[in-house]
C-alpha cells in the first residue's frame, strides 16, 4: 500500500487530496499509466506531464524512479518563485 497526494491543480482535476492504493507498478511513469488508465479525469490530470513535479517519500525526484519500498508519492505543478 502506498499513499497518493495530489496537490494544486492536480488534486481539482482528480478530487482527492489523497488516496491509498495497491499497486504492482514498478517506477512512477508506470504508476502515472496506471492511475490514467482508471478514469477520465486521471488522464486528464497527467496528461501534460511537463506540466507535474512528483515527490517519492518527500524527495523530489523524476518519472523514473522507481516504487520499491515506496509509501508516499506526490504530485505537484512546479513551484514558482520569488
């Protein structure tokens, strides 16, 4: 089980905050499929992903990554500052 936040514009598209799901993906380009491939709305939200930061256990690190061990992954747009 890992938990899934969702943050911004992300979490509007989706309509969570969080969720907790089960999943044998293996990076999380692979989690991003599978989570766009339950419904619509999941699509839209990945679908530009130039457009998404993501965090694994609160590091930000790239859609490659892979899940092993894994119990937290975050989506976010990229942070803008000043």
């Amino acid at each position: 089980m890992m938990d899934i936040l969702y943050f911004a514009w992300v979490r509007e598209r989706i309509g969570l905050p969080k969720e907790r799901v089960t999943t044998d993906a293996a990076t999380v380009a692979d989690l991003v499929a599978e989570l766009s491939a339950r419904e619509e709305r999941y699509a839209m939200a990945f679908s530009d992903l130039s457009a998404l930061r993501v965090a694994v256990d609160q590091e930000l690190t790239d859609f490659n990554a892979p899940l092993a061990g894994v119990r937290e992954v975050a989506f976010f747009p990229p942070m803008t500052g000043g």
